[in-house]
C-alpha cells in the first residue's frame, strides 16, 4: 500500500516539460537540448523549378550538428507581376 502511494507521489520526467520550449531530444546524446539554429536556403525558388532549404538544428550539450533537407515551392505567376489600378474620383 505504501509502495504505490509513494511512487504515485513521485513526480513524472514529462511534468516538468515546457510546452512552449523550443528544445528537442538530441538524437547523439538524448539530451532536452538540441535546437533549430537556422534554417538556409541552398536554391532559390524560380516559377518553373522548385527551390532547396536546410534546416540546420544543433545540441548545446553535445554540439552534435544536423542538417534537414526541405524543399520551397515554385513562385505562382500571380505573385510576379502583381499590379493593382486605383481610380481616383475627383471633386467637381
């Protein structure tokens, strides 16, 4: 009886977790300290091709370093030439 009311007592790893860290496991080390450091763009996006990204994430404890390949959509033609008339009415 007092076995499970002292381990009920204590407290869980994951209670002590901040929802809003931005901290991860480190996949080397597993410690909570492996970050997004940046995320780079290798290409850039064209209207016809694609562009390439990495996101580059880092473990203070450890220094272990990894690079994330991602992939940029292609520019929509709408967003190039993008031009709106205004009228303006005069007072007369």
């Amino acid at each position: 009886m007092y076995g499970n009311a002292k381990s009920a007592m204590q407290p869980k790893p994951w209670h002590y977790l901040n929802r809003l860290t931005h901290y991860e496991e480190c996949p080397a080390c597993k410690a909570r300290a492996y970050y997004l450091e940046r995320n780079k763009t290798v290409k850039l996006p064209t209207r016809y091709n694609s562009g390439t990204g990495e996101s580059i994430y880092m473990c203070k404890s450890c220094n272990n370093k990894t690079r994330k390949p991602y992939t940029i959509a292609s520019l929509s033609s709408s967003s190039s030439s993008s031009s709106s008339s205004s009228s303006s009415s005069s007072g007369q």
